[in-house]
C-alpha cells in the first residue's frame, strides 16, 4: 500500500544528543513536509521540500536540519542546538500539481530526558 | 499575510448532538484551496476534505458537511448526529497557489463527544 512511514515512532533522548528521524514515501510525490506539534498547539512547519537535492526552512528550522537525496526519503535531524526537542514530529508529502492535499505518516514522538 | 484561525479550543458535545467547528482564513491570493483533516488520539492526520476557492457549492458526505462562504472567509464544518467515534482534534488549512506549496494550519479544535 502507498503511504508514508515515519521511524521510530517514539524515541528517547539524553540532552546535548543529535537524533534523526526517518520520513519514506512510496507516493511519487514530488513535495515533503516536517511539521512540529505541541500539545495544544496547531503543526508548525519546520522544513519543506519540493524537489531533490533542495529543501527550505519553514518558521522553526533552528536547531534542525534535513536532507533530500533521494525522492522517497526526507530525514529530519534535531540538533543539540534545539532548545526545546521534545515534541511530536510529522511528515507529511503532496503532489505538487494540482495543489493535492498533504498525506501524513504516523508521527514520532521525541522526548529529551 | 496567510492565515487561519479556529476560535474553539475544545468543544464538548453529547453523543448524537450536531455540532458546528468554526474555521476563519485570510489570505490575499485568489487562488487557494482549503483542507479540514481530523486528527485522533493515535496521532496521524487524516485527510477529510479540499475545496478550491471558485468552489463555493457546499458539500455532505455522510454525517459531516461543509459550508464555505467566501464573504465571509469561513470554510465551516458540520457533524450530525455526532459519535464517540469523531471524539479528535480537527484541523482547518489553508494552501494558497502563490506560496510555493506551502500548507497554513490552524491551531485545531479538540472535540469531545460524550457517550
């Protein structure tokens, strides 16, 4: 089945720790998302991609940095410069013709201990 | 600016009730289009409509309708006869043409529905 897949989906870590987590879509979308959200908050964008091998800072990449080296994948790194890891992270993708809606994967939850 | 405002927080209704979620946008394109997703307790956003905005004709399927009113900038939507089942938190966004793919969400609504 086409869908995205988020890994892992909760994960623990000590401060000062880089961590990455992985985002793989078998959609052939062209367009990938990295969302934060906070309890009780909407998802604020953290980075978006909309091709290869180019990627944009969306309103909190601070302290985050992301990759896309292939179509499929869109891995996020949160840095020990992230003030505030702890959150839960979403991919997202959508076929950048047609303005599609946003498909989601599952979600990984990261906690800094 | 693009944005979009959902004024209720949590909403509590019970079960069978109708019940109205509220979503105000404001964007200076022409072209837009507009998404509700419903988010439940295991966390994936799960997509639940679009609408371009030259489609003002409002839409039912099933229990849920939507309204959306370009005077007034509101893309509402509506549950009937509500069930336990719709208890999430249900996102409004907005994805203007203009803006190189980029999608603006609200800050949800948490519904709760009481059995």
């Amino acid at each position: 089945d086409g869908g995205i897949t988020q890994s892992p989906k909760y994960l623990f870590r000590k401060e000062g720790q880089n961590v990455t987590l992985s985002c793989e879509q078998n959609l052939n979308h062209d367009a990938m998302y990295w969302y934060r959200q906070d309890p009780g908050q909407g998802l604020r964008l953290i980075y978006y991609s909309q091709i290869v091998n180019d990627f944009q800072k969306g309103d909190i990449a601070e302290g985050y940095s992301v990759s896309r080296e292939k179509k499929e994948s869109f891995p996020l790194t949160v840095t020990s410069a992230q003030k505030n890891p702890t959150a839960f992270y979403l991919c997202a993708s959508r076929q950048t013709s047609g303005l599609g809606e946003l498909f989601f994967g599952e979600g990984s939850r990261l906690t800094v201990l | 600016a693009q944005k979009v405002t959902q004024a209720q927080t949590e909403i509590s209704v019970v079960e069978k009730e109708d019940v109205t979620l509220d979503c105000v946008y404001e964007t200076r394109d022409t072209t837009y289009y507009l998404f509700w997703y419903k988010q439940p307790p295991s966390g994936e956003l799960v997509f639940l409509i679009r609408r371009n905005s030259f489609d003002e004709q409002n839409e039912i399927s099933g229990r849920y309708s939507w309204n959306f009113q370009k005077s007034t900038s509101s893309f509402n939507f509506t549950i009937t006869a509500s069930q336990v089942v719709d208890s999430a938190v249900y996102f409004c966004a907005l994805s203007p043409w203009g803006t190189g793919n980029q999608f603006y969400f609200g800050t949800g609504t948490s519904l709760t529905v009481i059995p």
